[in-house]
C-alpha cells in the first residue's frame, strides 16, 4: 500500500520570516496521518523552515540541488548542504527549471543518483506541455523523460523515488488535468516503471499530480488509483493547502 504524499512547492515565494509565518498557520491544518507531508520552500528559507517544522508531521524539501558535491559551481546547492540542516526531500527537474535555466534528461538523471546517494528522497517531474499534447505525444514524451530520468537507478533506489507528473499547461494555469486525463497518463508512467523494473518496484514508487491542484479538485484527483498524492504551488501558499492535505 502506497502512502500519499503531499507537497508543497512554494517556488520563489516567501522571505524567512514569511516562511515562518506560513509554517507555524498551516502546522495545525495539514496534521494528518494519512499522508506524507512535504513544504518545499526557497534555499534560503530551508534552515529556518526545519526549525519551525519541529515537532510537527511536515518534512521539509528544496526546490533543487546540483550533482557535484561541492566546488567551483557558483550559486549551486551541493545535497550535503541539504542533508547537513535536515532537509529531506528535493524537487528535481521541475518544468520551470527545464524551461528557464536549461535543464535536460540527462541533469535530472545525475541530480536523481545524487539525491540518492546523500539520503534524499526525489521528486522528479515529467509532463507535456500543450503543443505536445495537441500532438497526442504526450505518453512518450512522458515516458521517455521517465525512463532518461531514471537510468542506471537500480530497482531498490528508484522504489524510494516519488514521480511527480505535471502538465506544463495546467501548472499556475488554473486550468487543471481532469481526473481522466491526469491518470490516464499515471497509469501510463506506473506501466513504463513495470517494464523498466518490475511490478513489484512499479506498484512502490508514488507518482503525484501537479498542475492548480487545489481544495476544490484534490479529493477526485486523489481518489485515481495510479495518482498518489500532489504537487502543489499556488494553492500550497494559504490556508487552502490544509484542506488539499485533508481532502477526504
Ligand atoms: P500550481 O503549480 O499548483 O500553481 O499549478 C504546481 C507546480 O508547478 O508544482
């Protein structure tokens, strides 16, 4: 039985104090059992983030990580830097980093072994955007970021790996997947995990939705059988993630 897990990503939003802030009015609201709870705030935030996350059921992620482990890589963040303050999980290869700062198949692979490596649990992304869908390529564009993403991860590594599949086109669109749509093509991404692994590896690895996942769709997007929980930006930002994290 897969556990729901329910991210947050807060993209370039929040000061520290804000972060504070945020952390210590949603601590109550997202108190659940039920699923995995993960805020992903700005690098800068993380270390108080920890902090105010004590004692509380939220883990804390970054929003990305380079796979070197420490050198000449201005404005990087090595994975011991993450691990070193707490940190435990990291969002890799999200589209916006994909489409503004250049990064490929091949740099999430190396960023997911990485991650790996050091203990920290990814989250790799995937989706379309809406040319490719139109194109009706959106299943092998998907699976190919999978199975690149992926690669030379052994069966045990990638059952620690969450997936997170996000059309480019729903994300802070507000126009979000349908239930159909978003599992059709989970569905799809657990039968590519089956033949890469097995069904064993494929039936372990949780792969959320993301793409305006909010209080009011997260209940039928949830309830899909190959979708495990979300990831969420604009909605992870107010009160209103309480009621995605508890969206029975
Ligand atoms: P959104 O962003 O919920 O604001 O659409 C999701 C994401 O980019 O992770």
């Amino acid at each position: 039985m897969r556990k729901m897990i329910i991210a947050g990503n807060w993209k370039m939003n929040k000061t520290v104090d804000e972060a504070i802030n945020l952390i210590n009015e949603l601590k109550p609201l997202v108190a659940t059992d039920a699923a995995e709870v993960v805020f992903c705030p700005p690098t800068i935030a993380l270390m108080a983030a920890v902090e105010a996350a004590k004692g509380s059921n939220i883990s804390i992620g970054a929003q990305n990580m380079y796979y070197e482990e420490s050198g000449a890589y201005t404005g990087e963040t090595a994975p011991n830097m993450l691990t070193s303050i707490g940190v435990k999980y990291v969002i890799i290869g999200h589209s916006e980093r994909r489409e503004y700062f250049g990064e490929t198949n091949d740099t999430v692979n190396k960023k997911v072994h990485k991650a790996i490596e050091h203990g920290l649990i990814p989250i790799m992304c995937c989706g379309e955007t809406l040319e490719q869908r139109k194109q009706d390529i959106t299943i092998d564009f998907v699976n190919q970021q999978i199975k690149v993403g992926l690669l030379d991860v052994s069966k045990e590594d990638a059952k620690k790996v969450v997936v997170a599949y996000e059309p480019i086109w729903a994300i802070g669109t507000g126009v979000t997947a349908s239930s159909e749509q978003a599992e059709e093509v989970c569905a799809a991404i657990r039968a590519t995990l089956t033949e890469v692994y097995d069904t064993d590896t494929a039936e372990a690895i949780r792969i959320q939705y993301g793409g305006s996942v909010g209080a009011g769709n997260a209940a039928e997007l949830f309830a899909m059988p190959n979708i495990d929980g979300g990831l969420v930006g604009g909605a992870s930002l107010k009160a209103d993630f309480g009621k995605v994290v508890n969206y029975k």
